[in-house]
C-alpha cells in the first residue's frame, strides 16, 4: 500500500469520521428544536445542498471529470446522472 493509497483510502476517512463525531457531540437539545421552530431554514439549506451538490462538476475542466463539458450557460441533468 502505498501513501497515497493510505491517504485516500485511511487518513481522510478517519478524519472525517473524528470531524462528525465531535460536530454530533456538541449539538444540544435547543439546536434540535430550532429545527422544528424554522422548517423554511432548514428545507433552504438541503435543497441548496442537493442542487450545488449536482451542479459542481460542471465547473471542472473536462480532463478531472469523465462526462462531456455542457456548453457554457447550459447544464445537462442527464450527462451528470449518467455518471
């Protein structure tokens, strides 16, 4: 195994694993209820998540990403669900 191997396959995982361990720990009884209170926030922040999280590959440059580059102002949904 080598180091990058390591990296991506170990490091990252376990940093990340620690990172969301200690964000779920530091939630409080209040942070839960301001979910019910403000449902608008929170249906904002997941649709905006769900839209940026299917819009960022177009950004790339076509040789990081293996589908083909949609002309530029337009976006293809299909391209990117095919991927």
């Amino acid at each position: 195994m080598d180091f990058m191997d390591f990296f991506y396959t170990r490091a990252i995982p376990a940093a990340l694993i620690t990172v969301m361990l200690g964000m779920g720990l530091s939630l409080t009884v209040s942070d839960l209820k301001r979910v019910v209170v403000f449902p608008k926030a929170v249906s904002v922040g997941l649709t905006a998540n769900s839209y940026a999280s299917r819009c960022w590959p177009s950004c790339l440059p076509c040789s990081w990403r293996r589908i083909p580059r949609s002309p530029p102002g337009r976006f293809c949904w299909r391209r990117v669900r095919a991927a």
